[in-house]
C-alpha cells in the first residue's frame, strides 16, 4: 500500500544537517525514503515499532548506522507516514 510522506519541520532540518556533515549518505536517505513510501516492511527497512517514550512511532533503517523515525497518521482521510526525524542511531533514540 503505498502511503504519502509527509516531511516534519524536524525532519527536513535533520535531512539538511546530515547531508551537509555526510554528503554520501544522501543517496541512502532518498533510496529509504523510495521503499517506505512504497511498503513501509520492506524488508531492507527493518521497520519496527519503538518502545518507551516514542511507543506511538516507528524506525526503519537507511543503511548501517542511518536511523528513520516516522509516525502513522492520517492525513485527508488516507494513511500517511510523518517523517519525524532522521540520524545515526544513538542520535535518534
């Protein structure tokens, strides 16, 4: 089922500073991002639900050390996916 990304002002910041401290990792964002959009359990996302203070979102991987996390909402009157913030793992938890 392919859902609407919806990119959080949080989001769009984290995507800009990552990209300008690790250039090469823009291509891996845009790549995750492409196959969220498309099946959020892709199984090179390894999307799962989080635990503790975020239990209402979600995290899938863009590669090795490169976290996603995003928020199921709906948005008019479909499901859609609220990037949230992107960043190495121990930035992002």
């Amino acid at each position: 089922m392919r859902r609407k990304l919806l990119l959080s002002p949080a989001f769009k910041r984290a995507a800009r500073q990552m990209i300008k401290k690790y250039p090469a990792v823009k291509p891996s964002i845009a790549s995750a991002l492409s196959a969220l959009e498309d099946d959020i359990s892709h199984p090179s996302l390894k999307t799962h639900k989080l635990k503790g203070r975020l239990k209402d979102r979600f995290a899938c991987s863009g590669g090795y050390d490169l976290r996603i996390i995003f928020k199921l909402i709906k948005h008019e009157g479909q499901e859609a996916i609220l990037l949230l913030t992107v960043g190495k793992h121990d930035d992002v938890y």
